[in-house]
C-alpha cells in the first residue's frame, strides 16, 4: 500500500499560508488532497476561505496542535484513513496548514510516534512561509518565528511585490536553515512541482544546496542557525555515534532539524542520516564510485555551541 504524502504548512500569522493552501487546491495537479487545519477559537473560519475543492476539511479549533494534549491532530489523521478504507472518502495527499503561533517540531513528530501513522503517510516536506514585510520584526521578537524557518524544506517569500526583494532577508533566512531553497511566491501563485515530492524526510544525498560553501555562524539577530560541518577524512561510525549521542543527550531540545552524508572507514558506500530533535534514522546509500569521499553535516537548532560540535567532530579524525 502506497502511504499518503503529507505537507506541513508554517510560517507565522498573516504569512499567507491560507493563500497558498487555495492554490494548491484550485491548481490543475490530478491529486486528490485532503486538508486539515488549525485555527484558535470554536469558529472554523478557514475552511470557508479555501473553497470547497478539497476532498475532506477537517478543522481543529481545540488550541494549537503542537502543543494540544488531546491528541487531536492524531485522531483526526486515524479518522481520515478510516473514512479512505470504508469508501466514504478518497484522497492521495494531505496538506496540514498550522496556525502562525504553531511549533512544527512536536506535529512533525507526530508522523515518526505512532505505528499506523508510520506505515500509512509519508510526511514529504515542510513549507515555511516567511512575510517579507515584517519577517525581521517577527523573528528579532519570536524565537518561534526562527523556528518555523528553521523545520522548512522550502521557503517561500511572500509579499515582496509590497516590501521588494530583501537580500539581507534572504540572507539571514540563509544562516537559520542552510539546507532550504528560497523561492519567491505572489498571491499564492508557485509552481507546485517546486512544493510536492521534495522527499525532505527521505534519506537522500542532497545534504545542502549546491551553491558556495561557508560557514554560517550565528549573529545578534537569530537564536536560530545552521552549522554545516565538512570532513574531508573518514570518520569510524562507533566514535560517529557517540559523538552524536552526547549531542542529542546534552542539546536534543534545542535541535531542530539535522541531517548528514558520512564517509565512514573502510566503507564502500556512503551513510545518510537524517533526524528532528530526538528521531533520527540512518541507512546505508549507493558506493562512493568515482567521487571523492567526504562528509557533510548541517545541524539547524537554537544557540546550539558550535564551536564545540566542530571540535567533537574534529577529534574524530586519526
């Protein structure tokens, strides 16, 4: 049985994450989408915006779902693959939109935590949306704002036909997450083959983007950021492995997202690791072949000691 793709919506309020969601479902795809939604308040007011091209709506208005204590989000994710086996329903991806005040982190979880929920969705990528207009003000007052960008797979510019292309902005959403393309979006309107498919929880080899390699080293302005670390010798995976169990015991809670490609010793081919915060998985990918061996690691968390993590690194070398 093929499992249901799954988008996660972020971003913070009025990011236009409703606008996006409106175009996914109106947009020419062939997919059949099923949406669930967070909003505060006993009223659903969204659900009247988006229109009705969704297969199933369901809206969750019993607080926010990263933090709700009712397992609302997982009933409403077991009540839609009971609606798809009986026949009453029938939908191939799912597209969640967060409210602006929602942690991804535990909602992420929530697809690696319970074993039916494992086996019939695949969680494809998280979309944070970042307002160019008041991002800056927004993350310099809410490390949860940094948050929402740092969990992204994509990011998605919004409002620049007001604000104008930033490149500070861009910069700075550069040194919170290193591994998610920046992509502009108007009114909702984006290329959904840019959206869907990404594969952003499956271990694969696109670590970081292809572009120039440099540090990103945390400023004044973010409690978030990333730490790419490369090794340009092998590296044994017992001493691979307690160095990133002393990291998940000692920072778990201030990891967001991590990810790696190893060159482990006396290995023909390449170990791929990925986790969120205390999940994490590893598997083993194709052979080096004809390519130089290296590692590359980036770490995206908040004020996570980098220099530190750098030099447990370094220690590995013989």
């Amino acid at each position: 049985m093929t499992p249901i793709a799954v988008t996660l919506i972020t971003g913070f309020l009025g990011a236009g994450k409703t606008t996006l969601l409106r175009h996914m479902l109106n947009a020419e795809h062939g997919y059949k989408i099923a949406v669930i939604e967070n909003e505060f308040g006993e009223a659903a007011v969204d659900d009247q915006l988006i229109g009705d091209r969704a297969t199933q709506i369901k809206t969750l208005t019993n607080g926010c779902i990263c933090c709700s204590r009712s397992n609302e989000l997982e009933n409403a994710l077991l009540d839609l693959l009971d609606g798809l086996d009986k026949g009453a329903i029938d939908f191939d991806r799912l597209v969640i939109e967060c409210t602006g005040m929602a942690d991804p982190g535990p909602i992420i979880q929530t697809f690696f935590s319970h074993e039916t929920l494992c086996e019939r969705y695949l969680l494809d990528g998280v979309i944070a949306l970042v307002d160019a207009v008041h991002a800056d003000a927004q993350m310099n007052q809410f490390t949860l704002a940094q948050s929402q960008v740092g969990y992204a797979d994509r990011i998605l510019l919004t409002k620049t036909d007001v604000a104008g292309e930033s490149q500070p902005l861009r910069a700075r959403l550069a040194r919170i997450n290193a591994r998610a393309p920046v992509y502009t979006v108007t009114h909702g309107d984006i290329d959904l083959a840019l959206l869907f498919n990404t594969n952003g929880f499956m271990l694969e080899e696109s670590v970081v983007n292809a572009g120039p390699r440099f540090r990103f080293i945390a400023d004044g302005q973010n409690d978030i950021a990333s730490i790419v670390v490369e090794l340009d010798y092998p590296v044994a995976i017992d001493e691979v492995s307690r160095v990133m169990e002393n990291l998940l015991l000692e920072f778990a809670d201030r990891l967001l997202r991590y990810k790696g490609m190893l060159w482990i010793d006396g290995e023909p081919n390449r170990l791929l690791f990925q986790g969120v915060q205390r999940l994490y998985s590893a598997d083993w990918d194709r052979p080096w072949g004809d390519e130089t061996p290296h590692s590359t690691l980036v770490f995206i968390g908040i004020q996570l000691p980098e220099e530190a993590i750098r030099a447990a690194f370094a220690g590995l070398k013989k």
